[in-house]
C-alpha cells in the first residue's frame, strides 16, 4: 500500500450514478451525456451504466471543460 504524508490517509471515493452526478451539477441528464460525448467529461461505463467519481467531474468542472462554448 502506498505511503501517504502524515495526517493524509487514502479514502475509498465511491461511484456515483448518471442521476446523482446531474443532481451534483444541477444539470440534467442530456447535458452530462452530452459532456460525455462531446467534451471527454470523465466517465466509466459498467455494463449499460455510467459511473463517476465526484472527485474526477469536480476537476473537470474547475478545469472549466463544462464552460458552454456558445455565446
């Protein structure tokens, strides 16, 4: 197991689903499968569902890929 600096220790981030990740945006569905399509938003598939990590979307978003690049 990888050594972490004091008083850091690694934590399990759980998957998230397609639902819980627009809920977390405030966007809606379409808008993160269009992210996903269209702008690389970090995403997994497992089997027919998307799956995310809060932690991943959240850089996404502060990288400022989810800026609407119309008007």
């Amino acid at each position: 197991m990888p050594r972490m600096a004091e008083g850091h220790e690694m934590k399990h981030e759980p998957w998230v689903s397609l639902e819980e990740i627009a809920k977390h945006l405030g966007v809606s569905q379409d808008t993160v499968h269009r992210w996903i399509r269209l702008r690389g938003m970090p995403a997994h598939k497992v089997g027919r569902l998307w799956k995310f990590k809060v932690s991943q979307v959240d850089e996404w978003v502060q990288a400022g890929k989810a800026q609407d690049s119309e008007g």
